[in-house]
C-alpha cells in the first residue's frame, strides 16, 4: 500500500462502528512481528524509541522521530499513527511543520498533547487550542488527510478532574481533532462518560486490571492503544 492508502485506511478505521486495537512497536523487527499478529494499524510510542537509544522518554529529537516514522512506515502495509509529543515546538509555525514531516515520512496519523515539560504544566486551554489548530490545519492536505489526535494529559499528572477533561477534548474536537485520547481512563463508566461527551472516535490506553478491550469498545472507545508497555516488557525480560 502506498502511504496515501494508508492513510485512506485509517480514516476508514475511525469511521466504522467497531474498536480496533493498535500496537506499539518501537522498532523495525517489533512493527513487523505485530503486522504479522494481524493488527489492523501501528502506533509508535515515544518512551519505546527513546529508550532504544538509551534515553528517558521525552528525549528524542524532532529529526530523530521523522527518521524513525520513516523507518517504520516502510516496514510494514498497515497504517501508522505517531506519538509526536507536543509536535517538538512551542511555536504554532512549528507545530505546522512537525505534522508536514510525519505526512511526508508516511504516517497516517500523528498526536498533540497539552503537556508542556519545559514549565512543567498543562498548557492553558486557550493556548493547547491554537496549537491543536495549527496542527489540525497541516495534517488535513486536501485529498490525503492525517488522521490528527489531539491528547489531554491532565489523568497522567496528577489532574483527576474529569470534567476539565472532557472541557478540553471538545475543545479540541472543535479545533480540527479527528480523534481524542485522555491517558489514564481507567474505567467503563469513565470511558463512556467521555465518549458520549466528545462525539469523535476516542482513543483509550489499555491498562492493566482495567476494562478489556471488548468492554472499551462497549462503552463507545474507538481505538485502544498500549503506550510502551510492549518495550517496557521487552526490555525489563532482559533483567530477569
């Protein structure tokens, strides 16, 4: 398939009514083992590829995630949707430019999150907006959009206020996101709340003891993800 295919299919997965799962491969070996499972779709992880180069998460550079995308595009047929952070700029003409390199590399979908780790705080809702415009703005090309998810990260930092949340996702629903992803829902009646709330396909982080992937789709999760579960296991076998 050609990367535009790719992001053809994508598209066509957020649109039917049915959950699909899509793993986190953190390299060219792992993205090709779980084509071969029969996933539907791949995403990266970027706590994957940065301790695969011996570093934290939140330590790659933007240049080294475009030649990782590039990489694990080419790897496989399915379609590839990219951990890309905070889109590596704090400007919007940044922002822009991070989601027309990934387009370019061959995903088929990329992320914004509102988590800024230089002031260490979720950006103000007015400003996380913008940025998710300019990014919604870069990853709709005419004829061979991006699938664009725009991420709350208030469940990962200590912010357990729902509805803040759910506040932020519809606004960013309503600044362009094909797709929205709350890490840390960590239960059905959660999920449902905030799939109801958002109306778009709403990604969901499995966890471990939490719904199933079947119970997720029940209460309205389009898409379930694992984050680096998959090389935090890999990884931590070795210490065994």
């Amino acid at each position: 398939m050609t990367p535009q295919e790719r992001r053809t299919r994508f598209h066509e997965l957020h649109a039917r009514e049915q959950v699909f799962v899509m793993p986190n491969p953190w390299d060219i070996g792992s993205a090709r083992l779980l084509a071969g499972a029969g996933f539907h779709a791949l995403a990266t992880t970027s706590a994957g590829l940065a301790w695969s180069l011996g570093r934290d998460d939140y330590g790659i550079t933007r240049d080294e995630l475009v030649t990782h995308v590039g990489a694990l595009a080419a790897a496989t047929d399915l379609p590839l949707n990219v951990d890309s952070e905070r889109c590596f700029a704090d400007d919007l003409d940044g922002v822009a430019e991070t989601v027309r390199l990934l387009h370019d590399a061959g995903a088929a979908g990329c992320s914004i999150e509102d988590w800024n780790g230089g002031a260490d705080r979720i950006d103000p809702i007015e400003v996380a907006v913008e940025r998710v415009e300019a990014a919604a703005a870069a990853a709709h090309v005419d004829g061979d959009p991006l699938v664009l998810t725009a991420r709350c990260e208030n469940l990962l930092h200590g912010i357990d206020d729902l509805d803040d949340t759910i506040k932020r996702l519809q606004a960013y629903r309503d600044a362009g996101a094909d797709c929205v992803y709350a890490p840390g829902l960590a239960t059905v009646e959660s999920i449902s709340t905030v799939a109801d709330a958002v109306g778009v396909p709403v990604n969901v982080l499995a966890l471990p003891g939490g719904p199933t992937v079947a119970e997720i789709g029940d209460a309205g999760g389009r898409r379930v993800s694992i984050g680096g579960s998959l090389a935090s296991t890999a990884y931590g076998a070795m210490m065994v």
